[in-house]
C-alpha cells in the first residue's frame, strides 16, 4: 500500500514579465488502487501538476509539499523520482534521435531496478507490450519517438508504462488526439496496469470522453491551479453536460 | 549580381564575397557564436567560363610560390591558427623516419606508384592551397591503388600512417582509381605524431562505388593537412567520410566534382574536439555536370576551453549542372562552455534548373527536453547525456559499413565522453 501525497503545492514559471504563479494550493492524495482523474480547462494548470510531479526543471515549487509513501519527492531529481516508482506518461513525448527504443527501454528497466532485466524474457515482454498496444514490433528498431505519429507517441508511452510498471502514473493529457481506436487501445493498457490491483493513477484529461473507458474512482475539477470540487464518477457525467462554465464564473466572481 | 573578382581570396574592402547562410538555428550560445556572417542572401549567379570558375574556389595551382604563406587573413584561412600550422607552409622535403606506411591490399586491387606528373596523378587533384601544393611537390612517388574494373572488393584497402615525431614532417600524395562498375572501400588511418601534410586523388570511374573512410586519430601534437579531391564518373557513387578526434590541428578538405551525369557523392563527418584543438574541414562540391547528387552531413560534439571546430561547406551549381540535387548540413553540440564552432555553409548557383539545394546549420547544447525525457524514466543524468551524444552521431556511425571503424568509432565516442560527461554505470548485461 502506497500514497501519493500533494499538500499546498505552489508552482510558479519565470516569464519575460517575472514569475508567474500557475499552481495555487493543490491538496490530494492517491493512494495505490485508486484511480484519480483531473478534469479542466485548458490553462487551468492540469499539464503544470504533471510536470511538477515529475520534476521538470522549468516548474519551480514556491511552497507546499509532494511525497510518495512519506519520502519527499521534491528533494529528488526527476530520474530519482522515476526510480522511487513514478512515472509521467506525457502530453507530448520528446522525440531523442538516434537512440533505439529497444536500447532506451532496456536502459529505463535497468536504471529502475537496479539490474539488467534477463535477456530472454525482456526481449519477449518487450515484443508483448508492444503487441498489446498495437505497435509494429519494427519500432524497437527505431528512434525513440522520432516520426512517430501522435497516436503511436501514445501508445508508445503507455507500453512503457507496462513494461516499467511503476507504482503511480501521471497520465497528462494521453487521450488527446486519439481516434477512437486508439483510445480503446491506450485505456485497455491503462486497465491492464490498474488490474493489478495496487496501483495508482493520476488520469488529466480536458475531455470526458476518455472515462467511458477508464473508471475513475475520484474526479477533482481543477480551475485557475488548484483543485475547485471533487467527487465520484458522477461528477464526470455532470461535466459532460453543463461543461466548465459554471467553475470559471465562480472562480472569476470570487 | 555579377562578380568577377575571383583574383583574391578577400575584397579590398575586406569584405568576404556574398554568400548565402541559411537555415541558421537555434541554440548557439555566447561561447559558439552562429555560423556564418551578415551578407546578402544566398548567392548570385556569376558569369561563368572555363577560368572563371568559383568565387569560392579560385583556380588552384601546382607551384608553390602561386599560395602566398597565408596571414590568417585570407578568406580561406581566416579560421585556422596559422601560427600553429606554420611548419606545413614550409616547403621542405619529407624526413624519412616521420611517418611509417602499412598498406593492406585485398585480393584483385594492384598497389603501385607514379612518379611526378605521371597520369592519373594530378589529373582531378589541382592544389588548392599552400599545403597542398608543397604535398604534390614534395611527395615524390605516390602511392597508386587501382581497382580493376567490375571487381568487387572484399575486404577494404587499408593505409595505416602511423607518426613517429611530432618535430617530423611528411609529405605524402596516394591515387586510388576506382575502374568503372567496381566496387571498393578504402580506410585511410592515421596514428601516432608527425607534421603530416597529404593529399588523396580518387578517380571513381563511371558506375563505380567507392567509400574512403579517412580516420584522424592522432596523438595530441600531431599537425595534419590534408586535400582529399575526387572526381565521380557516371552514375557513379562515391562516399567520403571523415572522422576527426586527434591531433593538434587538422585541417582537411574534402573536394568533389563530376565526370558525367549522375553522379552522387556523400561526403560525411564526425568529430570530437576537446579542449586547445583545432579541427577543420572544408568541403567543395563542383556541381559541374547534370543530374548530379550531393549529400553532406558533418556531425561534431566539442568540450574544454580553448576547443576550436571549423566547418566551410562550399557547393558551387555550375549552368550545365541542370536537375542537380544538393543538400548539405552541419550540427555542432556544445558539451562545456569555452568552445568554439564556427560553421559556414555556402551555395554559389548559376542556375535554377535543378532538383533541389538546401543547407542547415545548428549549433547547440544538449537539448533539456531530450534529457528530462529519458530521466523521468529513471535514467540518471550521466546515462542520459551519453545516450543523447550516442544518438547525435548514431546516423553517421550506421552509414560507415565497416565493422572495425564501427567499433574504432563507438570505442573513441565512449572515451572523449568520459572527459565531461562520465564514466559509464556499471556494466549491464
């Protein structure tokens, strides 16, 4: 049993103009076997939660706190955070030239447990989570993310996610430009993961859309950096029909 | 635009000839200034004839006292330390104990020599600068390798030069003839110290495929210059790839152009500056025939102060060079600050009949996205920094074919890497 834990989080972003705070008090808590989404407008600062959970350098933590299983995340580096069982399944994978997936999986599963996965058997759960997400086994072959279209960045992502099984994902945005096929094969992977039973997930979405597939067990509305309501899957249903509207006239009113 | 002033290197104004830079990118830092200069857009056709050639590349010449011992002023010289190099201007004769040669020669090529003038030697190389004259004069016999035609060679030619004095000077000039539909690798080794002043004459005759790997692998003193000049023959296929990490100074230019119509040439690079050296490479691609094919591709990394690359890529598209496809690119990455990579790509074009021409230069540091990446999946900041440097220079690697310069180059990468970037994490099965 693990815990994701965000208290009071504030993040700010240097800009031409001086910083700019974007995250304004983010409280929640995930624990292992939940899955959480965040649904919100975009410019609501959902991407900038993702981002500072993971440790991106461009984000700066102003105040508040983030830790998994009471181990302080925000004193570790990003690969530190990795190895201490998160993983960030991004909006917009980085494309790295010249480096095979096969050599970068194979690097990540080594630096995640601290030892060379065997070689018989990687090789066949490679080609596995590669099947499963409908990726020609011919892209371990290729350059990490480079050409890939935007669906396959996806999926690529996700089969990653298999094939590291961290304890908590943060899934920023994975639904986004899918067509419906490939939704269908992106949220199988991300039930697959939530089957075991004992993990966590943070699902960011700007859509409903995603969680006819994926069943969360809490939805938090996120509005202007911090989290404005939350509750059950009905809270989805609720967005769905009336949309953001109704949060953004009360936060700008408040 | 017309020019005809091909007389000097430099206007009186001091001005450089117009020149085209585009395709400039992003990411040059303080230390690495962007390539190129100010100056009109890409450059205008000038009239042409058979002595007015390029106002890039003056004709050359054989004598000596025609190549002025350069200031550092001169267009052509102007990024090079010349006072480091000044022993090369020297025309004196080889000191036999400078530099030993081992030549390995696969079954069907036949080694010989040529004297001074004697054909095919001197028939594509013309010396395009002081060096490279005094190398043509001095060298005496030249090392002659022939490649019969429609054999298919095996094994690759090798020419080990190995230096044995960093005080020593060679000067040496090799012809490899490439006979028509062969096919053949030459690797050109060059070890140990030695003030090694040579020239390459490549005839690759008509439908031929000829690749010459020139690894410049040097001790930390060596001086290096160099004129690599082929001429490609009908539909013919030529590959030059140079890979540059030892040595003092190395300035070498690798020069193509055409006996017939669709030709390709690809002329590729890989370099690893550190800190104090100089590594140049100046390339001229002499479109002068139709349907012709260029493809250049320069990739280097530099780390320490002091580290100094230099990177001139010249293509002249001649009248007659009609449906002509060039395209030549050269990306620096900056490893440490105090280095300096000066990147200049030049299209000289006299006509708008072609296929396409295009250029780009980048020069930048490691990309952090690139390296957020890779460690938000657990990767430490060390592993991820090799990954990136090993896929920079991945493509050209995989282009070389040669299984021995494959290992050669993966082996030096991983070592220059040690410098800044770290020693590898414990091996992994």
């Amino acid at each position: 049993m693990a815990t994701l834990e965000i208290k009071d989080l504030h993040v700010q972003v240097e800009t031409e103009s001086g910083p700019k705070p974007i995250l304004n008090g983010v409280d929640l808590t995930i624990r292992s076997g939940e899955t959480h989404a965040i649904m919100g407008p975009n410019g609501s600062g959902k991407s900038t939660l993702a981002y500072s959970i993971a440790g991106h350098p461009k984000y700066q933590v102003t105040s508040g706190s983030v830790s998994l299983d009471g181990e302080d995340l925000l004193e570790m580096t990003v690969d530190e955070r990795a190895r201490a069982g998160l993983f960030l399944a991004m909006q917009y994978p980085v494309e790295v030239p010249g480096v095979s997936v096969a050599n970068f999986l194979r690097t990540a599963k080594t630096a995640i447990d601290g030892e060379a996965p065997k070689i018989r058997t990687w090789v066949k759960d490679v080609t596995t989570a590669m099947e499963k997400m409908q990726l020609d086994s011919s892209f371990v072959q290729r350059s990490v993310n480079e050409g890939f279209s935007g669906g396959e960045k996806k999926r690529a992502e996700i089969a990653q996610l298999e094939l590291l099984n961290p304890k908590f994902a943060v899934l920023d945005e994975t639904d986004s430009g899918l067509d419906i096929d490939a939704l269908r094969v992106v949220s199988d992977g991300v039930n697959r993961f939530t089957g075991q039973g004992d993990r966590g997930v943070l699902l960011i979405t700007h859509y409903t859309r995603i969680l006819r597939y994926i069943k969360p067990d809490f939805v938090h509305v996120f509005v202007r950096g911090k989290v404005a309501e939350q509750g059950g899957p009905e809270l989805a249903e609720r967005l769905e029909a009336e949309g953001y509207d109704r949060y953004l006239r009360e936060s700008a009113g408040a | 635009m017309t020019t005809t002033d091909t007389s000097t290197d430099r206007r009186p104004d001091g001005t450089d000839p117009e020149r085209g830079v585009a395709d400039i990118g992003p990411g040059a830092t303080a230390d690495s200034p962007p390539a190129g200069e100010p100056g009109g857009a890409v450059a205008g056709a000038i009239e042409t004839s058979t002595t007015v050639a390029s106002h890039l590349h003056p004709g050359g010449s054989f004598e000596v006292d025609d190549h002025p011992v350069p200031t550092g002023r001169e267009e052509v010289w102007r990024f090079t330390p010349v006072k480091r190099l000044r022993p090369m201007f020297e025309p004196v004769p080889t000191d036999d104990l400078a530099v030993e040669h081992e030549v390995s020669v696969p079954h069907g090529v036949v080694q010989g020599v040529l004297a001074p003038g004697q054909a095919p030697r001197g028939t594509v190389l013309v010396p395009a600068d002081r060096p490279a004259a005094i190398a043509s004069a001095q060298a005496g016999e030249a090392l002659h390798l022939q490649v019969p035609a429609e054999h298919v060679a095996t094994e690759p030619i090798r020419i080990t030069v190995t230096g044995r004095g960093a005080d020593r000077r060679s000067n040496a000039h090799y012809v490899v003839e490439a006979g028509a539909h062969s096919e053949a690798t030459v690797v050109l080794h060059h070890q140990g110290s030695a003030q090694h002043n040579a020239n390459l004459e490549v005839v690759v005759g008509d439908g031929a495929r000829l690749t010459v790997i020139s690894v410049q692998d040097w001790d930390a003193d060596a001086l290096h210059t160099g004129q690599h000049e082929a001429r490609v023959g009908r539909d013919a296929s030529y590959q030059h790839i140079a890979v540059s990490f030892g040595g003092d100074v190395v300035r070498l230019q690798s020069n193509v152009s055409y006996a017939g119509p669709g030709g390709r040439a690809e002329l590729l690079g890989l370099y690893f500056v550190d800190g104090g050296q100089h590594i140049e490479h100046r390339l001229f691609v002499d479109h002068n025939t139709p349907k012709s094919e260029s493809n250049v591709d320069y990739r280097g990394a530099l780390q320490g102060a002091g580290a100094h690359a230099v990177w001139i890529g010249d293509v002249l598209i001649r009248k007659a060079a009609e449906g002509i496809d060039t395209y030549e690119s050269n990306r620096n990455l900056v490893l440490t600050d105090g280095c300096r990579a000066d990147s200049v790509p030049n299209l000289e074009i006299e006509t708008g009949e072609i296929a396409g021409a295009g250029h780009a230069s980048t020069t930048g540091r490691f990309d952090d996205e690139q390296l957020f990446y890779l460690r938000s999946r657990g990767i430490d900041e060390t592993e991820a920094r090799r990954l990136v440097v090993h896929g920079f220079f991945a493509d050209i690697i995989r282009r070389i074919g040669v299984d021995e310069v494959e290992e050669l180059l993966l082996a030096a990468v991983e070592r220059e890497l040690e410098i800044t970037v770290g020693v590898p994490a414990a091996p992994t099965a």
